[in-house]
C-alpha cells in the first residue's frame, strides 16, 4: 500500500490511527474520521492487549474496544470497532 492509497482513500482525522494499525498487522475494514471510528477484523486473544498498548502507547487515552459477532447469510464473522473520544 501506497502513501497515495492512504489520502485518497482515508479521510485525514484517522488517516495516520488506520496507516499504524494497517502496519502493526490490524487488518482496517471501515473507517470514519467524522465519526473517528474505526472498525477492524479481530479474533479473541492476545491481539487485545496487543492492540490496547499500540493505541495507548500512541497517546490515544480515551477510546473504546467493542468486539462484535454477527450472523450473516449463515457465516460467521466477527469484528472490533475502534472508538477515539475527543475530550
């Protein structure tokens, strides 16, 4: 991936939190910077305090983690949404 894939596709407010998720081996599937969400594939395990230290490590210190299952055409899938407050 490309800086040019990044600003085309990425709104700027989350830009750089997607590029250092995408780096540390998170795999990013939406993002809203007006929303500063972030939603991400995710499967139980380490990967949550992995990725708990990469984002406070970062200085983010107000966000939230929520792990979600859903059920769709019969298929499992899960998944993280990544919520950076504004304070």
């Amino acid at each position: 991936m490309t800086e040019d894939w990044y600003e085309q596709m990425i709104e700027e407010p989350i830009r750089n939190l997607v590029k250092l998720l995408r780096d540390n081996g998170f795999n990013t599937t939406c993002s809203c910077g007006h929303e500063m969400e972030i939603e991400c594939g995710f499967f139980p395990g380490d990967d949550i305090k992995r990725l708990d230290d990469l984002l406070f490590n970062s200085e983010h210190r107000n966000y939230s983690l929520t792990w979600h299952i859903d059920r769709v055409d019969g298929y499992l899938s899960s998944g993280l949404f990544i919520k950076i407050r504004r304070c």
